[in-house]
C-alpha cells in the first residue's frame, strides 16, 4: 500500500526527508515509510530482496515498537531518532551505519554506541553521521576524510565516538544547517 498519510487516512502532521535516490516519511504516529531505491541494498529498510518501491511504502515494522520522533536521509542510508536511540538502515560503507562494520543492513537496526545515551538529534551526510547528546555532546562516524568528523584525523570511525568540545562547536552548526 502507499503512505496512507497522504491518502487522508490520518489528519496529523508527518515530515519527509529527501536522500539521494530515495525519500524517508513518518506520519503522524510515528510510523515510517519509504520509497524510490535504485536497487541499493537496505535503502528502504524493508527487508531482503526490496530494492524499490515506486510509492511510498509503510516499513514492516516499528524501531524495535517506539514511534520515530525525527529522521535523516543521507547517500543511500537513513537514519531514524526514536525515544529510546538511533537507528540506521541502508548501504553500510565507511561504516556510517554506527554498528562497528562495513555490513549494509536491510532493516532498521539499533545502534547499539548509544545506550545510555539521550540523543535529541541526527543527521546522515554523504558518508558519514552525527548525533547530538542532550548533554550538548556531538557524536560522530563514517568517513573520516578531509577532517569531517571533528576527531582530529582523517580516519574512518566504524562506531560513533564523542567529539572534543572544540571540534564539537563546528559540528554542531553543521547538525543544524
């Protein structure tokens, strides 16, 4: 079926966000839908084997029964903030999938760095992601190219890592453009 907040079904607000090749949806329940694709992988979060979708389509299951508060669609991945943390679905290069792996993951996964932790915000990039902590913490992982992880270097983190506060400053503009 399509997204059935579009089809009058619910008369709340939902949010989509736009990636590369597809665009990530929650209605006004907190419930996720995709569409678009391309044969990547995970893309869709709908399980093995569903590479496209040419409407968008309500994912099989909740994150883990929590509704999503927000959502981030970067190149080929999206990430999703539920109360109790951050998931991630979608090709796994660089390890911007935050599960310590290069593994492409076909469905919502928990990213498990993140226990005990509040995350209020998400953003997936090209290649890499960031979290920010209700602590006021910046968290990031993926491709560590041209210093865009703020942790000093330019090598890849499988697992996000906490920034310094001096490299947390400039990430956090980025999180928020």
């Amino acid at each position: 079926g399509g997204y059935w907040a579009w089809g009058g079904e619910s008369n709340r607000p939902g949010r989509a966000v736009a990636g590369h090749v597809h665009g990530v949806f929650i209605d006004g329940e907190g419930r996720l839908a995709a569409g678009g694709g391309e044969g990547v992988p995970g893309l869709l979060g709908h399980g093995e084997g569903v590479t496209r979708l040419n409407t968008p389509t309500r994912l099989p299951s909740m994150l883990g029964g929590e509704r999503a508060v927000s959502v981030s669609a970067g190149d080929m991945y999206s990430l999703a903030l539920a109360a109790d943390g951050v998931w991630s679905w979608g090709s796994g290069g660089f390890g911007k999938l935050g599960h310590g792996d290069h593994q492409d993951q076909w469905q919502p996964k928990k990213i498990e760095a993140f226990a005990g932790q509040r995350v209020v915000a998400v953003s997936a990039g090209d290649s890499h992601s960031l979290a920010l902590t209700a602590d006021g913490a910046v968290w990031s992982w993926g491709r560590g190219g041209q210093g865009r992880l703020g942790h000093g270097d330019e090598q890849n983190q499988l697992l996000p890592k906490k920034s310094t506060p001096s490299t947390g400053v400039s990430l956090l503009c980025r999180l928020e453009d």
